[in-house]
C-alpha cells in the first residue's frame, strides 16, 4: 500500500500569467546558469591551456573520468564566493557521486586559479564540505594539487585553516574513509592533507609533498635539493612511506580510487528507499512554474508537492487546522519524506501544528523536508496575546532538537524568524537547495525600509524636529537606497555566494537533486530524537 | 513391407535433428548417437534416447558403424536413417545394416556401390541417355596422352572416387594431359585409395543444376524438379535454389528426364539426386550439359525441393525405405512459387573462407521482432544454440534459411532482410556476403555461375552494415549497455543518465566492433526537465557526437569540435533480462534494435579486466543489418608493469603473435605480444626499457585474464645492478 493519495493540480499551464511567470522564472535561472558556465575555466583560458600543455586534466575533468558511468554528480556550492573579492567557485569543486557502486563526496582544487591556492571562501566552502561528509557518512575523495594557502591574503585563512586537518583524522576516527590523490604539489599545510587522510594515492613524477619548498629549504638550512628528492611521488612511495599507491599517470591515480572505493565493500547504515518511486503525476518540468518569480506574490505549496512527490501521493496532517503550514507524507524517488511548506505566514495554530508533526515523523524515523515561502511570523497584538512567542518557540524547539535529517527547499522567500522556524540554515540541516527566485533576509526589503523609515522619523520626532520637504525626499532617498541594497543583499546568487545554501538548482531538477541529498543521508543513520528542550506549554 | 516404429539416426547436427522432426510427427521413435564433445548438443536433445559413441573425431564416433549398428539393435530401433555425409554413402555400412535385420533408409547397397563411382555412373547415365558431354575413361597406366577428337581442349580430369575438387585437373594444352593424369591418379590414389580418372571436357562457364528424384521399391520413380546451386566457393555450396532461374524451359525438361531415365534404369530406391552443370554458350544461353555424378542419400539443400513441392522428403524415404510404395506419381508433384536456401557458415569469407572455429556465444536467427526463425516466412534447420562449440573435427555449417515465396526476387529480398537480423558471434561468419549476396544486382537477374564469388569479390568483403545503419546500431549498443549499467536499485539510480548540475563534458566512451573500428562517441541527455525518473517509457532526448573528441594540442589549447552531431531519441527500452529491445531515433529516423549481451557486465567481465570499466560487448540486431560492440575500457593498468614483472594479460584470449625473445631488449612501447580477445587484438607492450628474461607463451595458446605474458627485468629494479663484483 502506497501512502496518501494522488494531489490534483490545478495550475492552469496554459494561462497568460503561467506563461508570463515562466518566462521570468527562466530569466532568473539564464542568469544563474551564466554564472554555472564561468566556473570551469574561471583561472582564465592562459592558465587552463596551460594546465592541459602539462597533460594534466582539469579538476571537473578528473571527476568525469573517476565517477561510474551513467551516474549522476551533483556539484555543492559551485557559485561559493559570488558577488565577493574571491573566484566564483571559490578555486575549488566539492561534489557528491557515485564511485565503484558508492555515494561518495568529492571534492578538487583548481589549479588553473592562483595555483589551487587557498582564499578565504575556499576554507569556508571546505568547511561546509567537511560538514556534509561527516554529516551524511560519506566516503572522501581528495583530488589535491594546490600551492598552499594564497600568501598574501593569509590573515584571512592561516588560523582556522588548520581545520581541515583535524576535520580529516576525526572523520577517520569516525570510519569515515578518505583518499587523496596527489596530482601536483602538496606544499606546507598542505602536505598534511595526504597526511591525514586514510589512503594516499601520488601520481609518478607529478605529485609531491613537502612541508617546505627547495626556496625554502634553501633559505632555512642552506640545503639546495631537488622536488623529487624533497617530496617526489617515488620518494614517497619508496622511501618515506607517504604514498601508500604509487600511480603512473593520473588516470592510474584515478583507477587506484576505484579499486580503493572497491575494497571498502561499504554499507550505507539508513533504512534506504521503501516506497514506490513512480514519477509524479504532472511534469516536474512545471515546477519552474508553480513558484512565483516575484517573491511577494502567493503561490500553491500543494502544486510544489504534486511535482516533487512519488506518484503525487500526499496524506496531509491536519489539514482543516493551521492551513497555512502544509505539512504531511509521502516520498521522493521511494526514500519517505515528512513535508512542510508555507501557504502563508507562521500563526500559532501553524506553528503548534508543524511541531507535532516534526515530533511525529521523529519518532518514525522519517526525513524531512522544508518548502520555504515564509515572510514570518504573524504580528500584531491579537498574535502576542495569543501566545505567538510561546507557540513559535515550540517551533523552534522541535526543528532545534529534531534528529532526523532536515532538507531545505527554498522556493520562495525565507525572511525572518520564519527562516529558523522552517530550520534555516542556523539550524544546520543536511541540505540547503535554492531555486533561482529565492530571497532571503530579516525581512523584505520593502518592510525592511520602511520599518527603518518609522524608525528615523520617530528619532526626529523625539528630538522635536519636524520633517521638511528637504528632510522627506533625504528620508524618501534613504529608504529607496536601503531598500536597493536588501534587495541585492536577499537574492539566491548573493545567498549562495555567502554559502547560505550548497547551491542553487533549476527547479526542474528538484526531485534529482533532493533524491541524491536524502539518499546521500541515508548513508548515516536515520533516527529521530528522543529528547527535546523543555516545551513552553 | 516391414513398418518403422523406432528410427536410429546416425548422424549429428541440422540434419539429425530435421530427420527427428519428420520422425515425431510421423510417430516413430527416435535414437541419437553421439561423440563425446555432442553430449549436450542440440540434436542429442531432439532425440528420444541417445547413444553415447565416445571419441571426439568424426573416425572415433560417428563413423563406427558396427557400434551405430548396435546401439540400434539394443535400443530397439528397427531401421537407420544416416543423414548426409559420415556413413550415408558407404554401401559396405548399408549391407550391414540390412544383415542385422533393420531397414535401410537408403538405396540398396549395389546402388549406392554402382553410383558412387562415378566412372561406372556417368556410363550408365549414358546408357540411359541422360544428356551430357562425353567421358574418356583411362585404363590404368595404359594412357597414351593424347586426347580423341571427340573430346576438345580444355579438359578435366577427375577422380572416379573423387568429391569435393580434390584429384581434380583442369587442362588446357595437349602437351600437359599425361602429366595431369598422373598427377589426379597419384592424388586420389593417396585420397580416396583408387587411383581411377577419366576426362571430360571441361565448360569454362556454367551453372550446377541438380534434379532431385525419389523412387521406391517397386520400380516407380518421381522426379522433384531442379535445383539450381552455382553459387560456390572451394567447390562447396553456399547458395541453392529450386527452381532454377537461369536455363531454359527446354534444358530443364532434358535435365529432369534425363535423371528420371537414369533412375529408372537402376530401379533407384530413395531420395537421390543427379547432378549436371549446365554450360553457358557465348551468348548467354544454355549451352554443353554435362553428367557430373549421382548422390546417393538426402541431400543438405533438400529443403528448397520440399519447399516448391510441399513434400516432406524424409516421410518419403521413411516410407520407401520400409518397402511401401511411392504415394505420388509424377503428375501429383506439383511446383509452387520459388525457395532459396543459404548455408551460414562457421567460416571467414575476407580471409579466403577460412574455417572458424570457436564457442557461439549468441545465436540468433532470422527476424528481431518475432524471435528466431519465427514470423519472417523463413525456415532455420540447425543443430546449434547458444554456447554451441564449432569443432574442427566437423562439418563448419551452422545453419540453413530457406525463404519460400511466389517470386524469387520476394524469395532473395526476404532471406537478406532475414540474413541482416541474424547474429551469430564467438566467431567469424558468412552472414554478411550472404546478405549481401541476396540483394546483389546479378545474383537477383539470376546471372550466377559458379564462378560467381570470384567475379564479385566485394560481396565477398561485406562487413555489415555502415553509414547511418552502423550509427543507429552504435548508439543503440550504448544506450541497451546504459540502461543495463544503471540497474533501478543502483546508487543515485533514479536520476537521469549522467546528470549533471554544473557540465563540461557529457559522458565519453569508446566503444570497438568485432571489424575492430574504434568509434568514439560523447553523449549528453538533454533533461531541462527531469525524464521521469527511469521510466522506460519515457522518451529521451539525448545529444550524441561520434567522433574522437577534441584535445589539446602542444600549446594545450583545445582544437574546434569539429565532431559529427546526431539528435537521438530514445522512444522504448524493453529489458527482458539479458535480452533488450529499443527502439530510438536518430536524426529522425527511427530504428527498432534487439540488443543482448552475453554476460552481465557486473561482476564476471568487471574481473576479467581488473576494474578497468568496458570490455563487455553489447550485440545488436535490426532490419538494418547486425553488429556487436565491446565497450574499450577507461583504465589501463599498469600492476604488473610497476611492479617490474613485465605485462600482464588484459582479457582471456589467444595469442596471435610473439614478437620478442628471452635476451631482447625493448624499449618502453614496443609490442611484445598480440593477444586476440573479444574478436580484438590487443597489443600488449613494454611500460618501459627493460630486458626480456621469458616469453611464457607462444602462438595459439590460450591466456586468461592476470597471466604475466612476457617476464621482463627492468633496470633500476635489480639491485645488482650497478654493483662491483
């Protein structure tokens, strides 16, 4: 027996206002899929021809040629670093694929950017890595060459830096396997990459290691000695014992991988998928359109559902009570899932309601997963007295405790306290996905604006001065800017730039990407929580 | 009059299991004979019981009588039937059989002895006056060497005991005719041990023509029409055909009743048959008939006489055999429309029709839509199946197909269409010139003569199909290998192939045919949308580009992508375990493809090569014609390379060429060793300068995956080297 029962979509598909939608929704997505395209070669065409006259492969390239056939990969956080001083991509791939059979998470630097150097965002983007590797449970593979950390910019990186590190041998301490090939150097902190790292694999005559250089060796005990000698993948492999595979080029290196990967026979410890996993019943192609491209304009979470879920099938929880908070059953490519999405804002019956269920589908082992169109938390005084605190806070008591693995959506807005209530970010879900409409911030910039504008006329009031005309349109024009800049600071390009998110994904793609992220999860354990803080009744 | 009940068929292969066939229906029981590698062979298991005979070599098995003779009489078979070929002539085999009480199916002992030398033969059909050239018949070592005026140069001379070219001479000068006695004296003296020749003028150009007749014990005997087999290559059919569309009406009544005349006067019992070659005159019409000899016993292309005439040749030798009377007279035959048959063999036609041998993998026969041998109107007789062994101690022939139809352009064009679908692999074939003889200009105008393969050598050389066809068939090899690869329960199964939220490059693979081209081909499934899940159903749009991909040059910039594009959609994929069905369009142009692979490329394949990813073949078959494709591997490995022991065997194989000895020294890149595996060969080279120490095969052993091929000793690696003494 399948859970639920099929939804019926009532998107009209061929409206004027879905066509108009659609339309703008793909010039969101044209925007973000530009962005994608910069990536591989973002070192600049010199530095990548000159990477390959080497006979080296890219780094994406290197994936290609290890993942299995046929399999799909899924890039995390490709655009890191966006709209800041640091490439986009951050110089470095972090992914997840499937090797030998296995999900396993892979992550490259680029060494066509500043020589795989490490900026400030490609710490930041491994450190989310690590994050989801320890997380889910999943196999490592490192595909390293880099120059170290970019010197120059070190009072951004040296200190916690080093956490890369310790992220490695605590993963090995907690099974956790990890491979690192060594394409190219492996110079100072760097070195300790392969050498925290489970297996080492160092392809002939191309990777090395050292903790100094030749120049720096030179400089430090006047010894002048050659790479080879210093750090060579044979020195390694034969005589410091570094190298645990000694590879002839980097297809070998590759191959050893696999044969690695092969031999680990690894289990993943989750239940695994349990339902049918039949296609929906309308075209997840429409997802594009179920969403608004302009965030303030209310959309159906149901016609999301019906595009995202098995067959359709939704049994929804408490349907007639806090209709506002969509939440209930049903499954994504077999693996059950507990839904919750906004039809609106947070009111106490929402709020009470989506604790329970988050309690419910704890004490069934069952994921969730979190449609964010949320602008907040209702206000006013027939809220507060009504106990919208006391209610949201068991909200925020559920998502904060709950154990099961969280997955966000974000296919609308996310503003406010709303955002934690769903388990934002801040409340550490296994997986942050953004559609390209998303917005995120404390609040729309509009309210944002206006709010600040209240603000500054009641200062001006308390001081007793009266708004002229001149101090209305500098009030007017400081609202106006203020909003611009929350408008540009809330967009997903700028949230995923900030790794807000582990990437922003063509809607279509939804169920692909979701169905890769809670089967990645499943690689751990799935167990709901127990234990909850202390609920204010 | 003595009835059938149980029939002892003392033969193998197609033939034993069309006899069973005709048995079965009739009701008489039936028992086999068999050599020991036939154990589990099809025509073992066609049969009610069978008799193991041991040996291996047709000497050690099939050809002992007296052992046939009593598995007969213990297994209480009262009559043997001997097929073709083994004992079917061997009138000293014929009397025992009758001296042991069982019916002969057959002509009596005296027939088969008086036919079968083909002297006393061609004598007697002149006394009958079958029309043919004249004979000139040596006395021993009393041959003067010059020739009568009734016998013009050229000339042939044969042997009378003599088949299949061998003690044959053809002579074109006076001078030359002694030697050329002597010469096919002394070669049928050593081949058939009767050193007796005779001449006969020799006819340049000409079609074989044979007359199939069927007489009984009571002195009434039919004719069945003609047939016509030109088509030939060292001396042995590959193409018949009844009627024969290239004499005349005139020739064709002298044909038939001239073999009528010669049966008659031998009171022939059993299925025989008279065989002629007609001449062609310079302009074009039938010219000199000539008598060549009588076979004696069914014969291999017996299925197009039954075809034409609806008779069932067996039940009627069943029923002479056992001393009833003909049922039909010569006006109850009657002809309908025109059947051919061809004869796929186990053999290569590029490589001069050289033999093959090996295990057959898959064979499949006749139409991809319907199964094998069904729902195309042809008729498959064989005695092979998958996992079949061609032997060299036997007869190479795999299969006949006979069309039947009201023309025989519909004949030819249906037995192509169904030669084109057919796959038989593990070894070389002639499926291709067959299909390619079928659809050929002259051979549809019916202008064959039997030097018809030499005078069009490029259907010799067919090698399947090209063009578009080979692109459709390639791709469809790569998406049945895709969908197989990606089983429902697979890692991140569900997504669609090769997904990718940021792409480079869509997935690249090179895959080879058994002709050993390389085609490399990059693929990228278009999914905006996702393609609902792994429905099969669902259509898929996926961009191909064959062709090899750009790389970089010595500045490391990449070239233009100047690659061959196609706009594929994948519109069915039916997957029945090792058996797939497509059907996928390729620039608009929609092809429906069975695919099949022998093994699962999992687990058993994945060892053979070491986790290197490919190596398993993909076969497919389509109206367009059949091809199989093995998927090259990603990786090469290097193991026993680095470690300094020298290369070891990638696939299970042969080895086809040795090219070092122990004491060479090699250079990093040169071949060693040719190994053949999966219908490809395979260099296997030196990683590096080194000194050969052993070479641990030779040419024609057989090497299995992990073997080290060649020892070799690298310098560096032995520590002594270098070292003072």
């Amino acid at each position: 027996m399948t859970i639920g029962t099929a939804l019926r979509s009532r998107l009209d598909t061929r409206s004027d206002d879905y066509h108009a939608n659609v339309a703008a929704m793909e010039e969101l997505w044209a925007e973000v899929e530009s962005e994608l395209a910069k990536v591989p070669s973002i070192g600049g065409q010199r530095y990548v021809d000159r990477h390959r006259r080497r006979g080296k492969m890219l780094v994406r390239e290197r994936v290609e040629a290890l993942v299995d056939p046929h399999s799909p990969f899924l890039e995390l956080s490709p655009l890191a670093a966006w709209g800041t001083q640091d490439p986009i991509g951050a110089g470095m791939m972090c992914g997840i694929g499937v090797v030998e059979g296995v999900e396993v998470a892979i992550t490259g630097s680029d060494m066509t950017y500043r020589g795989g150097a490490a900026n400030p965002t490609t710490w930041a983007k491994g450190h989310r890595f690590y994050e989801i590797v320890r997380e889910n449970r999943l196999p490592l593979i490192v595909l390293n060459e880099s120059a170290g950390a970019d010197l120059p910019r070190q009072a951004d990186l040296f200190i916690r830096g080093g956490q890369s590190f310790r992220d490695l041998t605590q993963l090995s301490k907690l099974g956790v396997p990890s491979i690192t090939v060594a394409f190219g150097p492996n110079t100072a902190g760097g070195a300790y990459t392969p050498g925290m790292s489970d297996y080492t694999v160092f392809v002939r005559e191309r990777g090395t290691a050292y903790l100094g250089g030749p120049p720096l060796v030179k400089m430090a005990i006047d010894e002048i000695v050659d790479e080879e000698t210093l750090g060579g993948a044979e020195m390694h492999s034969a005589t410091s014992g570094l190298s645990d595979y000694l590879a002839e080029d980097e297809m070998d290196g590759l191959r050893h991988v696999r044969a690695i990967i092969r031999h680990l026979r690894w289990n993943k410890l989750g239940p695994g998928p349990s339902e049918p996993n039949d296609p929906p019943l309308y075209d997840p192609a429409e997802l594009i359109g179920c969403a608004q491209a302009d965030v303030r304009i209310p959309f159906e979470m149901r016609e999301v559902y019906a595009r995202l879920l098995d067959g359709s099938r939704f049994e929804e929880f408490k349907p007639r009570y806090g209709n506002k908070m969509v939440c209930g059953w049903g499954s994504i490519h077999g693996f059950p899932v507990g839904m919750l999405g906004n039809n609106g804002i947070l009111f106490s019956e929402e709020a009470t309601k989506a604790a329970q269920f988050i309690q419910l589908c704890n004490k069934r082992d069952i994921p969730l997963v979190f449609c964010h169109n949320i602008t907040g938390f209702m206000v006013g005084s027939k809220a507060e007295q009504g106990g919208i605190i006391r209610n949201g806070a068991k909200l925020i008591n559920a998502v904060s405790n709950s154990t099961v693995p969280h997955f966000n959506l974000m296919v609308g807005a996310s503003y406010g306290a709303g955002n934690y209530g769903m388990a934002g970010k801040a409340y550490n879900p296994r997986f942050i996905f953004s559609w390209p409409n998303h917005r995120i911030a404390v609040m729309g910039p509009k309210q944002l604006a206006g709010v600040m504008d209240i603000v500054a006329r009641n200062a001006a009031a308390g001081r007793g001065i009266e708004v002229d005309d001149e101090m209305e349109a500098q009030l007017q024009e400081q609202a106006a800017a203020l909003e611009g800049q929350i408008e540009t600071e809330s967009t997903a390009l700028f949230s995923t730039g900030r790794l807000w998110d582990d990437g922003i994904i063509h809607p279509a793609d939804s169920r692909t990407v979701l169905g890769m992220a809670i089967s990645a999860a499943h690689s751990n354990v799935v167990a709901g929580a127990t234990e909850y803080g202390v609920w204010r009744h | 009059m003595s009835e059938i009940t149980t029939l002892l068929i003392a033969n193998r292969g197609e033939i034993a299991v069309r006899i069973a066939r005709t048995a079965r229906r009739l009701g008489i029981g039936t028992v086999g004979v068999y050599s020991e590698p036939d154990v589990n062979a099809l025509h073992v298991d066609a049969v009610d019981v069978a008799v193991a005979l041991g040996g291996s070599t047709p000497a050690e098995s099939y050809l002992r009588g007296e052992a046939i003779i009593a598995a007969a009489l213990a297994n209480g078979a009262d009559a043997i039937h001997p097929g073709y070929g083994f004992l079917s002539e061997n009138a000293a085999f014929a009397r025992d059989v009758e001296a042991a009480g069982l019916v002969w199916v057959g002509p009596t002992p005296e027939q088969i002895e008086l036919l079968g030398d083909k002297v006393a033969a061609k004598r007697t059909a002149i006394e009958a006056g079958v029309p043919t050239a004249p004979m000139l018949e040596i006395e021993g070592a009393s041959f003067s060497g010059a020739l009568p005026d009734t016998m013009p140069l050229p000339v042939l001379v044969k042997a009378a005991a003599g088949g299949g070219g061998r003690g044959m001479r053809i002579v074109r000068s006076n001078d030359e005719v002694a030697a050329a006695v002597a010469a096919a004296s002394r070669e049928a003296e050593s081949a058939f041990g009767d050193g007796t020749v005779f001449i006969e003028p020799y006819l340049e150009r000409g079609r074989h023509v044979e007359v199939q007749v069927i007489g009984d014990a009571h002195g009434n005997v039919v004719h069945l029409g003609e047939r016509e087999c030109s088509i030939q290559r060292r001396n042995q059919k590959i193409v018949e055909e009844s009627p024969s569309a290239g004499i005349s009406d005139e020739t064709r009544n002298a044909l038939c009743s001239g073999a009528l005349a010669l049966a008659q006067r031998v009171g022939y019992r059993g299925a025989g048959t008279i065989e002629f070659l007609v001449g062609t005159a310079h302009d074009g019409t039938d010219g000199t008939i000539n008598f060549l000899e009588v076979n004696t016993r069914l014969q291999v292309e017996h299925p197009v006489t039954e075809a034409v005439t609806e008779l069932d040749l067996v039940e009627l030798q069943l029923l002479v055999a056992a001393g009833a009377p003909l049922p039909i007279t010569q006006s109850d035959v009657q002809f309908s429309g025109h059947a051919i048959e061809v004869r796929v063999v186990a053999e290569d036609p590029a490589a001069g029709w050289l033999p093959s041998t090996g295990t057959v993998e898959r064979f499949m026969i006749g139409d991809a839509e319907s199964g094998p041998g069904r729902g195309d109107g042809v008729r498959v007789d064989t005695g092979f199946r998958d996992g079949a062994v061609v032997s060299p101690d036997y007869d190479s022939l795999l299969a006949k197909v006979i069309s039947h139809a009201s023309t025989r352009r519909a004949a030819a064009l249906t037995l192509a269409r169904s030669m084109r679908s057919s796959q038989i692999t593990g070894l070389h074939t002639n499926l291709d010139s067959l299909a390619e003889i079928l659809v050929e200009p002259d051979y549809l105008a019916a202008a064959t003569p039997t030097a018809y393969l030499d005078e069009h050598p490029h259907v010799v050389a067919a090698h399947g199909p090209s063009g578009a066809d080979e692109v459709a068939l390639l791709v469809a090899a790569v998406l049945a290998d895709e969908a197989w690869a990606r089983p429902s329960g697979a890692a991140f199964g569900f997504a669609p192939t090769g997904w990718r939220n940021l792409r480079t490059t869509g997935q690249r693979q090179v895959w080879e045919s058994a002709r050993g081209i390389a085609r490399h081909i990059e693929f990228e499934v278009r999914n905006g949308a996702e393609q609902a899940g792994r429905e099969r159903r669902a259509i898929v749009d996926v961009d191909v580009a064959i062709g090899p991909w750009p790389l970089p040059g010595d500045d490391g910039a990449l070239p233009d992508d100047q690659r061959e594009r196609a706009a594929v959609r994948i519109l069915d994929r039916d997957i029945d375990g090792d058996t797939m069905r497509l059907a996928i369009e390729v620039d608009g142009r929609r092809v429906r493809v069975e695919a099949g692979r022998v093994a699962a490329p999992t687990d058993e394949v994945d060892v053979a090569i070491g986790g290197q990813l490919g190596g398993q073949t993909v076969h497919v078959r389509s109206a367009v014609g059949a091809m199989s494709w093995t998927l090259a591997p990603r990786f090469e490995s290097h193991d026993a390379g680095a470690d300094g022991g020298g290369p070891i065997c990638p696939l299970p194989g042969t080895v086809i060429a040795v090219h070092v000895a122990a004491g060479d020294r090699v250079a990093d890149g040169d071949v060693l060793m040719v190994v053949e595996a999966m219908k490809m060969e395979h260099k296997i080279t030196a990683s590096s300068d080194s000194l050969v120490t052993e070479v641990r095969f030779a040419v024609g052993d057989r090497v299995d995956s992990g073997d080290l091929l060649v020892a070799l000793d690298q310098p560096g690696q032995d520590g002594n080297e270098g070292g003072t003494a």
